[in-house]
C-alpha cells in the first residue's frame, strides 16, 4: 500500500494544491513503513519543486535520506521547537509526553510515532 499512498500524493501536488498538514500524514507514513529511498527522494523533490520546503518535513525525509538538507523555514513552530529540543534531552519519556501537547499533532499517533523514529 505505500506505493499506491506516495504515488497518490504525488499526483495531488503535481495536479492540485495539498495543504501541508495533510502531507506530513504521508511524509510520517513513509518514514514509519521504511519507504524505498528512492521514492522517499522523487516525493521530496517533486515537493520541494513546488515550492514546499518546511524543517519538519526536512527532518522526516532525513531519516530515509540522510545527506538531505534542511531548511529552518516551518509552518509547524511548535514542531520545530520540539524536534530541537530533543538534540539535547534524548528522553523519550518526555519527548512522548511534550509531542501529546502540541495542538497540531497531538491526536495523530501516525505524525508522533514518525517523529519520534526519526529523531531518536
């Protein structure tokens, strides 16, 4: 099924206008099934073609592309505070109980999990 799910978002941002919420579903969907690397880059490059470059997006893709640069630019602050913070905690604990109170992520197991696989 992952193949089906990135060529779908695929066609949506080459044909259509995909806000960027409803991307990190497909980008913490990727990180947790282990997309191919490949098609983790197609997805990422065709993105960052259209003008979407965003840290939080950057630190998901980093986990399959590890050479990928990341920008500082996010539409998720609280995210991008988040993801920094855990450089220097590395407490999971805590860095599960910090995600639960961020109001953009907080009810979405999928984005929290992914987020925790790649920064830990």
């Amino acid at each position: 099924m992952l193949l089906p799910l990135t060529e779908a978002a695929i066609k949506c941002i080459e044909h259509g206008t995909i806000k960027s919420s409803d991307m990190l579903s497909v980008y913490s969907g990727c990180v947790l099934l282990n997309c191919e690397k490949m098609t983790m880059k197609r997805l990422s490059e065709i993105m960052m073609k259209n003008g979407v470059r965003d840290f939080v997006f950057d630190t998901l893709i980093r986990y399959r592309i590890p050479d990928w640069e990341v920008t500082e630019y996010t539409v998720f602050p609280e995210v991008k505070k988040w993801i920094t913070s855990q450089t220097k905690s590395r407490n999971m604990t805590e860095a599960r109980a910090a995600l639960q109170k961020i109001s953009c992520i907080s009810e979405n197991i999928l984005i929290a999990d992914a987020l925790i696989t790649s920064t830990f």
